[in-house]
C-alpha cells in the first residue's frame, strides 16, 4: 500500500511542478517560447514531423548508450535522456501559450498574458493526465510537437508561410477622406 501511496504523490508533486517549469521558461525565455508558438501555431504537422525526426536523432545515441555494459555509458544515456527532456519542454511552453491565448480568447479575453499561459499549462497538462487517450494519444503527440517546436525555435527557423495579413480596405479615390459626420461633395 505504501507504494501506491509514493507513486500517488510522485504523480501529484509532478503534476503540480509541470505547469511551474514551462512558466519559468516563459518567463526566463520569452523570444524562444514565442518562436516555438508561433511555429506549432502557423506550421504543426512540419512541426510534428521535425519533432518525429529530431526524437529519432537523440534516441539512437541515447540507445547505444544505455545498452553498453559501461557504467559511464549509461550515465551519459540518461543524461542525454535528462536533455532531450528538458529541451522538448521548451517547445511544450511554447504549445501552453498558443492552447492559454486560445483559451482566454474564448473565455476572459480580459486576461494577463500570464495567467492565459498558466491556463494554457494546467489544460496541457490535464489532457496529458487524461487516462488512455492522454497517455497514448496526448502525451506522445506533444512530445514529439514539441521537440519540433524546440528545434525550429532555438534554429530560429519560422515559416515562410506567415499568417495572411488583415485586408486592406479598397480606396476608390484615395484623395477623397471623409471623417464621420462629413459628407462627400
């Protein structure tokens, strides 16, 4: 029973420090947690794909490592284990930002940038908490989104394709202004 007991609050501790950890990305490394945003944002299948290949990368050396009967080996594999982690999370702030601004927009557009991030973190993560499909579904998806976003972020490689810009109103005579209450002559 006691064991139930320790994963229950691992589980709960870890729960609690997600949402704690990409804030303090946010707020350590803005410019990097835009880019990855605005990257998952415009761009989310490359993104995907990027993290698909990018986890492949880290994984194969990180294999090699932890199957060598070295001691050393080992710890360097969990180490690399440890970064990939921690740089993933990078772009999982950069995915709470875009999921909080979506969410404020819907719900209190009112809100400070960083309470619509929190949101965006604590909705992350209780998706990710979320029994079978957030385990098998949420969770693999968004790590893989975000070691793409991670990747093009610290690259700094943003879409070509920018967001369409607003629409220009058409002038008929653009030296005729007409302010509100004027009438045209």
């Amino acid at each position: 029973m006691s064991d139930v007991i320790a994963i229950f609050n691992i589980l709960l501790i870890t729960g609690l420090a997600f949402p704690g950890m990409l804030t303090t990305w946010s707020l350590l490394f803005p410019n990097l947690v835009e880019r990855a945003r605005k990257r998952v944002e415009r761009t989310p299948w490359a993104t995907f794909w990027m993290g698909l290949a990018g986890t492949i990368l880290f994984t194969i050396p990180i294999a090699v490592l932890l199957a060598l009967p070295f001691a050393p080996a080992k710890i360097f594999g969990w180490v690399g284990i440890f970064l990939a982690l921690t740089f993933a999370s990078f772009g999982a702030a950069g995915i709470a930002a875009l999921m909080g601004s979506r969410l404020a927009r819907r719900v209190r557009p009112e809100m400070s940038e960083i309470a619509t991030f929190v949101w965006g973190a604590v909705a992350f993560e209780f998706a990710a908490a979320f029994p079978v499909l957030g385990w098998f579904i949420v969770i693999p998806l968004g790590i893989l989104t975000s070691m793409g976003a991670a990747i093009f972020a610290l690259l700094n490689w943003m879409p070509k394709a920018q967001l369409r810009p607003a629409v220009q109103p058409v002038v008929e005579n653009p030296g005729l202004l007409i302010h509100e209450g004027q009438e045209a002559h």
